[in-house]
C-alpha cells in the first residue's frame, strides 16, 4: 500500500494532508480518474468481444452481458 500510495504521490495524483494519514486527489488526480472511468467500460467491452470470437462465441452476445 504505501508503495502505491508513494507513486500516485510522486506521480502529482494525490497529496497527505500533513499531520494526518489522509490522501487527497489533486485537481490533475480527479482529471486521470474520470477519465479512466469513463474509458474503461468501452476497453472492457472490445477485450471481451475478442475473447469471445477466439472462443467461437458471437461478438453481439457479449455486448448484451457486458451493459
């Protein structure tokens, strides 16, 4: 965990508030965050389509589970 956190620090995503154990994301943190979470169901949707059609399954039934 601190190994993490030490890297997210280092990184600009996040900063301590002093003389607590808390973290905070910093305004470029909050900017990566909503960005992953808005890019990571289509990435998600496009490896399990793959991973279907090597399988022989139909890439439209995938999308069906996935939403």
């Amino acid at each position: 965990m601190t190994y993490d956190l030490r890297r997210l620090r280092f990184k600009g995503l996040i900063h301590r508030i002093e003389h607590t154990h808390t973290y905070v994301l910093t305004p470029e943190g909050q900017r990566v965050a909503t960005s992953a979470a808005a890019f990571t169901p289509a990435v998600r949707g496009r490896f399990a389509a793959r991973g279907a059609a090597r399988k022989g399954i139909r890439p439209s039934a995938v999308w069906w589970t996935l939403e």
